[in-house]
C-alpha cells in the first residue's frame, strides 16, 4: 500500500451569515479556533473572558482547501481517509463530490479512483456549522438536555463540546484528525478479531478464537494459502498453514506454555505477535496483517441491587482472578482535540505514576486512537469503553439509531483487538437523567432503545466475548421497581451533595463499585494568574471570570454558578472559615481536595472484601478551569496528585475511621503475591510511636492491625510500611481527631509529609 500524507499547512475561508469570504492559513489537523488565534482574528481563548469570542463564530461556513500532486496514477485503487472530520462536510476533489461525513467521532474513507488525476489535484473539504443542523429537527417531549446542549441531541460530536462543567463551550470546527491518500490492494484483509475464549494460568493453557475475513481480489483465490503465527519474544508459540475453501473463516488456537496479560499490580502484560498472510500458489505474498494482542479474559460480575457486604457484587476478575480496580476516569485531553495527541503521553505517564490499573473513558468524550490503547495495553491498563453518550436523553427515532449503530460498529471493530479493553458500557448517567434528574421520572429499560437493544446488539454481533453494561451507572429494572435507591445500586457515581467528604452520603454507601467520585480542588495562584486578567484574579465573589472558569458555558447561564461557592464551604468544613487571600484560599481548597480524594480511595480500598473498586474524577483538566482534576490544564500537579500516589500504592497502610474511639489500620495488598512486614504509625509532630505491627498479607488480601485510641485534639499521624526484603518504604498518613483545624498548622504537617502542589509562590 503506498501512502500521501495531506497533512500540513491548508487554506481555510469561512464566513458569517450574510458575509463575503475571507481567508487564513489552517493547519490540519486542526480546529478552526486555533487558526483564528494565530491569525489575530480571534484573541487567546484560554485567557479571562475571551473563550466567549468564539461563540461569534459557531454559525459560520468553513472550507478547507489544499493542492497536492501524484507525479503519476498508480495502478490500485484509490482511498481518499480523514481520520477525523469535524463535523458535517461535504469532499470534493477536483471539484467532484467525492463524499459526505456526519460524524467526528469515526473515521471517513472516500474512493476516489477516477477523480485523482497525475499532477495538480486540488482537494476541498466544506464543513456547515454543527449548530444549524442541530436544529434541524425540532426534540420530542421524551428528550431532554442541559440549557445550553439542546443542539447537540442529534449531532454526532463529543458532548463536552457545547459546555459541560468541565470544558468550556467551543462546539468547534475542522479536520481534526490526520488526512491521506492510500491505494486499495485488490487482495487485502478485511476484518480480524482477536479473542480469548478461555485461560488457564495455574496450567498455562489457553484458547483463543480467531475470525478473519479477506478481499480475494481475483478469481483463483482458491488456490490461496493462509499462515497464522503466534509468536511471544521472538518464540513461535502457534503456527499453522491452511487452504482458503471460503473467504472467511475462524479457528480456535490452543496454547500450551502459555504467557498472559494481566493489568498493573497482579503480573507481566503479556503480549504475542499475531501475524496473518495471504500467498499465491508460487508463494508470493499478497497481503499481511500484524498486531499485538493479549492473551486474557476479562469478566465483570454484577448484582442488579445491593444491600452491602455479601449482599451485592460489581467486581472484575482477569483471568478467573478478582482484580481490586484503582483507577481515574479519562477525560478530554483538550477541549480542542486536534491538540490531544500532543497531550497524551504526559498525561498518561501520570496515571501510571499514580498507579491506575484501570481507566474509565468517560461518554462525553472523544473515542480515543489506537495511540492511547497501546500504551495501556503495553503498561497493564484496563480500560472501561463508553459509547460517546452522556446524560441526556437522546433520540430514539430510526434514523439516529442507525447512526448510534453505525457509529458503535466501526468503533468496536476498531477497539476490539486491544487486550486493555475490559468492559463496553453504553453510556454515561442516562439512566440517572432519565430516572432522577428529568420530570417525566422515565424508565430507561423501556424507553432507551439505544442502550438497550442498537449497542448491546452492536457489542453482541461485533465483540461477543466482552462485558456490556448499558449504562453507568446502570438501573436494572429490579433496581427502578425499588424506586432506585441510593443504597442499592451496586455500582454508582457519588457526587450528592458534597458538602462533607466524612459525611452519611459517602459513609453509608453500599455501593460495591464506585466509577465517578471527586472533589473540587482550586488551581494554583500561578495557574490562576495565568487564565485570569490581573484585576479579576481576588476576590472570588463577583467575579465574573471566575464564573466562567467553573465553567460557564455561555454568558448568564448559571447552572455551574454553584461551583466556586461549594469550593468555599468544603474549605469551611475543614478550616471552619474561608480564607482571604488567594494564597490561602487555593491552599486551603487543594488540602480540602487532596484529603476528600485521599478517603474516598482509601475507605473502599480498606473494605476490598466486598468493594470492587473505585474511579476517581479526573487525572488532568482539558482547559484552565476550577475542577476536579489533580492537575490543572498547565501541567500544574495539586496536592492531591502526591496523597492519591501515597494512596494507590499497591501495598499500602490504611487508617480507618474510628468505631467505639479507636481507629483500626489495614494493610492492603493488591499484588498477586504475599506480602509481609512491618507497619510504624508515629504521631507526625511528637514523633511518639503509636503502633508498631508485624503483618502478613495474602495475595490480594489485607491484613488487620490492633486499633489505636482516637486523639481528644487534632493530631497528624504518619504510617511507614517496611516490607521483607524491600529497602523502600512505603509511607501514608492520616489527620485524626475533631475538625476545624488550623491552617498554619496544616501548612507545617505539610512539610512533614514532604508534600507540596506545584504553583505556589513563596510568600
């Protein structure tokens, strides 16, 4: 296959209603509110207020236009492939319509043999604005959505993108992804799936289901051979030679001595070279197709209620052994996506720093490129996959299921092969939406065809051996019989009303699997000097800027007006005041955060027996805004990055809340192997021994300490687990007593942990 890249500088025209043409220059990939920004058209949107400029722009036209030559025709086929159209374009090369997209989210191929020619070829992309063709039909009574993202219902485009309460509203434009021009083999593999159907590690035996399907390309093909080879570090492990009697087929391999993947903590990720070719009978090869793939299965065990310990289950067991999931959801890398593969190793390299063994790709988002999925399957990452639907309640006509179908077809064939990939889930909260949230308290096991029948479907014919779970969280029809119960859903987001981290919503969740929980952190006076103008950096309270970070969608839409307020009193539960100074006040919010993250984790941690695990919200920010995140869209870390990395560590000592006065310490162990040692727990300013403690853990068990007597007065007590046989130390710690407590002192126990967030200027 011969390749032209079409990537590079282009010219872009657009226009406002009403308005002639005017020009820039574009890069593609690229959105068109960074060509605006580098043109002087548009100032920088991540500063004060300017990301409502580009709200001027979300009616125009836009047309891309490049030149590229072919010194000759070749012989094949031509492909003509963006990777990533955004949103509604129409191509034309050499002014023929070569083809029309609708989606952002999958790719578009165009044939375009016959338009090519050999020389000039001028190819254009005309792209209609996503805000006018949402309004192109008028929603149902049945749907519904946030007040500013009624447009995006029908349009198939990350929904973060028109305003969420973690991105900005830039709806956008462009080619976003990369562009090329490929000839077609005439002979060519079309489909390959990659399947563990069983392993075994105590015999290290396994079988795996292979399906593939080819273009014959000429009319011998008969006489065709096929070779499929496994091979692991250069090791054949699996070889065979087959006549073609169909241009289809599927074998089940059976593997001895087999080596697998397992996810981060619990072993090696394993991987095998998989090779497939294609030969003529004079043994010439016609095509070839390579990957990596993971020799593992992946089970998710789920209850339709709970009613706690031993009365429930929402767990995941890799190769028939129960993997206690620590992890992040995975948000937008930028809320321009052309900039996400920029973003992306860094901010990786930062969940596995803070030792994720599972991240949830959140359904508001973009479906992350292979990119993303080889580095979690190369680092034992699972990844939990929702289908690119969030919170509202979507259209159920015929023709949007069929884009829902089309669209969860090619993804899945696209992700499949991954051995990361663990669980399918239909979307995100539409249950919540439907049952809790909207005024029509709306059953989603009768009303929402596409979690129910179009993916699960889609899952069952494209992907049959994995998970699919159709919502998250998912209300059962057991669970909408009981009204829907806080304390009986087995897996759940915990957000609720944020006002004590320690408080009854939290402390009395039954829920087995937590896959959104977190808590507001401020950024850093440094980053907020960087989005904000200098006169609206203090005070916080009327400010309109601020507003817009917490992030207001558009201006005097105050449905995340609450966000900067509740930041204030999550403060005052700790500190009992609100700090004034900026200082202060991002210090104080990033110790509120950092200490709400670190117990969430660590409370469903300590009851692993029957807690499945928990995903916490978010690794890093896709823009300069107030939020969850422990790392701001600067690359900032907050305080609680270094408590959560203390927190996840797979062996790890764990204070739990007093019961009767005394507080009772666990020591987790997530590895597959036992563990024992030693545990010191010292009173951090006094440096008084309060528990010195042999322990033995099995693998993936914890193990109980004797208790320690609550302190009358706040008090800040650091752990040291010393294991057999390893110099390093793990350390932790754990504030006991009575709140408020007193800033400057928190600031000193600080220092004694050695823990700071970047950002903060000495004073």
């Amino acid at each position: 296959m011969n390749t032209w890249n079409l990537n590079g500088t282009w010219r872009l025209k657009y226009r406002k209603p009403g308005d002639e043409w005017s020009e820039i220059p574009a890069e593609v990939p690229g959105n068109v509110e960074l060509d605006l920004m580098r043109a002087g058209v548009l100032p920088d949107l991540t500063r004060g207020n300017n990301v409502y400029r580009a709200l001027e722009f979300e009616e125009c036209e836009w047309l891309y236009e490049t030149v590229f030559r072919l010194d000759a025709l070749p012989a094949e086929r031509l492909r003509l492939v963006f990777d990533g159209i955004d949103c509604f374009a129409t191509v034309r090369l050499n002014g023929v319509e070569a083809g029309r997209a609708a989606n952002m989210l999958i790719a578009h191929a165009f044939d375009v043999t016959g338009l090519a020619v050999a020389g000039e070829n001028r190819l254009e992309v005309a792209i209609a604005p996503a805000v006018a063709e949402g309004r192109r039909l008028p929603p149902s009574p049945s749907e519904n959505a946030f007040p500013g993202n009624w447009e995006s219902l029908r349009v198939r485009k990350a929904p973060h993108m028109y305003g969420w309460d973690i991105a900005p509203r830039l709806v956008s434009a462009g080619i976003w992804r990369g562009v090329r021009l490929e000839t077609v083999p005439a002979t060519a593999f079309r489909d390959i799936y990659w399947a563990t159907l069983e392993a075994d590690p105590d015999s290290s035996r396994a079988k795996v289901l292979l399906a593939w399907d080819l273009i014959p390309g000429c009319a011998e093909w008969r006489k065709f051979r096929l070779s499929i080879r496994l091979s692991h570090d250069g090791e054949t492990a699996f070889e065979s030679v087959r006549p073609l009697f169909s241009t289809h087929g599927k074998q089940v391999i059976e593997l001895t001595d087999a080596r697998f993947w397992w996810p981060r903590g619990s072993g090696r990720p394993d991987r095998y070279e998989a090779e497939l070719r294609l030969f003529d009978e004079s043994g010439r090869m016609l095509a070839e197709d390579r990957q990596r793939i993971g020799i593992r299965t992946v089970r998710l065990s789920r209850t339709a209620v709970t009613g706690g310990p031993g009365k429930g289950d929402f767990s995941f067991y890799v190769n028939d052994r129960r993997i206690y999931i620590k992890g992040s959801n995975w948000v937008p890398l930028d809320a321009l996506h052309s900039r996400d593969a920029a973003r992306l190793e860094e901010t990786f390299a930062m969940a596995l720093d803070l030792n994720c063994n599972m991240l949830r790709c959140w359904g508001g988002n973009v479906y992350e490129d292979h990119a993303f999925f080889e580095l979690c399957d190369a680092n034992g990452v699972l990844v939990w996959q929702d289908f690119s639907l969030a919170c509202f309640l979507y259209p159920q006509d015929r023709e949007f299921c069929d884009a829902i179908r089309a669209e969860a077809e090619f993804i899945i064939r696209k992700l499949r092969n991954h051995p990361s990939l663990a669980l399918w889930a239909g979307n995100n909260e539409i249950d919540s939406a439907g049952f809790d949230w909207g005024p029509l308290k709306s059953d989603p096991n009768r009303w929402d065809k596409l979690s129910r029948e179009v993916l699960a479907q889609a899952v069952q014919t494209f992907d049959p051996v994995r998970d699919y779970l159709p919502s998250s969280p998912y209300y059962a029809p057991e669970l909408i019989a009981e009204g829907a119960p806080h304390g009986r859903k087995p897996e759940d987001h915990l957000w609720g009303p944020r006002n004590d981290f320690k408080g009854d919503f939290y402390m009395k969740s039954n829920a087995h699997f937590v896959s959104e929980i977190g808590y507001h952190g401020c950024p850093s006076p440094a980053s907020m000097r960087d989005m904000l103008d200098p006169e609206a950096v203090w005070p916080w309270r009327e400010n309109d800027q601020w507003l817009t970070r917490a992030v207001r969608p558009m201006p005097g839409e105050d449905g995340y007006n609450y966000r900067i307020p509740l930041m204030a009193r999550q403060i005052a539960v700790l500190f009992d005041s609100e700090p004034q100074t900026l200082e202060e006040f991002c210090l104080a919010s990033q110790i509120s955060q950092a200490e709400a993250d670190k117990f969430f984790i660590e409370k469903w941690r300590s009851e692993k027996e029957w807690r499945g695990g928990l995903l916490w919200w978010n690794v890093r920010d896709c823009w300069p805004i107030l939020s969850d995140a422990v790392v701001d869209w600067y690359g900032r870390r907050k305080l609680a990055y270094a408590y959560i990395k203390a927190s996840q560590r797979d062996v790890c000592t764990i204070v739990t809340e007093a019961a009767q006065g005394v507080h009772r310490p666990v020591v987790v162990n997530d590895t597959a192997r036992p563990v024992s040692g030693v545990v010191t727990i010292r009173d951090g300013e006094s440096g008084e021994v309060l528990l010195r403690a042999d322990f033995s853990c099995a693998a993936g068990e914890p193990a109980r300490l004797p208790g320690i007597p609550a302190p009358a007065a706040p008090a800040l007590w650091i752990s040291e687990t010393r294991l057999s046989g390893d110099a390093e130390v793990g350390r932790n710690h754990y504030i006991a007593g009575p709140r408020p407590f007193e800033l400057p002192r928190f600031r000193r126990w600080l220092k004694l942990l050695g823990y700071a967030a970047d950002g903060f200027e000495r004073e």
